[in-house]
C-alpha cells in the first residue's frame, strides 16, 4: 500500500478485497499507527457488498472529517455511511463502481 502527499496531506486510499468491518478497522488503526499523521479510506468488495471504513488521525480530523469522507465514498457505491470525525465506516451495493469511488475519495480530500 502506498501513500501519497495531497496538500501537505498524507493520504491512502485503498482496496482491500475479502475483509469485514471489523477486519478494515483494525487495519485502517494499524495504518495510523504506521503512518503518523495521516488520513485512510480502505473499501473492498466482502461476501458481495462493498464495505468502507475511513481513519483521519486526530490532527487532520478539523479539515478532512471521515464521516464526511465515508458518507461522499458510500453514496457513490449505492449505500451509507457515517461516524466520528476520526474513524468511520459504511458500505454499498454497488461493487462495480468501487474503483472510481475509491478515486473519487482521493480527489475528495483534495478539495478540502
């Protein structure tokens, strides 16, 4: 997985096939951990949905608020989400528009 600077940002966003919820949380917590400062999106397609999960670290979470983030990401799968302004997940239908989601949420916290 690769991150990448986007206005000063580190950014990673990502799709992780074959995990739940809870398996993206633990990962999207790892990747803080590993990263420092940072703000992940990771979705993938599991047992036929789309499941997305979003971590903004706590002094990105003013600007980039990831139930922000994850609400824009999941109305573009066909679904919902929301939660805290530093971790939050959600989840779709629409797994043949995962990979233009997905890029739309890089352009998302572009624009903030």
């Amino acid at each position: 997985m690769a991150a990448q600077q986007l206005g000063g940002r580190t950014v990673l966003v990502q799709r992780v096939d074959g995990q739940d919820g809870k398996g993206l949380m633990a990962l999207v917590d790892q990747l803080k951990n590993k990263l420092g400062s940072a703000a992940i999106l990771l979705g993938g397609e599991h047992e036929g949905k789309v499941v997305l999960v979003a971590g903004v670290t706590k002094d990105l979470a003013g600007p980039l608020k990831a139930g922000d983030w994850i609400r824009t990401t999941a109305q573009a799968v066909g679904g919902k989400g929301g939660g805290r302004p530093d971790m939050a997940q959600g989840g779709g239908t629409d797994v043949a528009a995962l990979d233009q989601a997905l890029s739309a949420a890089t352009e998302w916290v572009a624009q903030q």
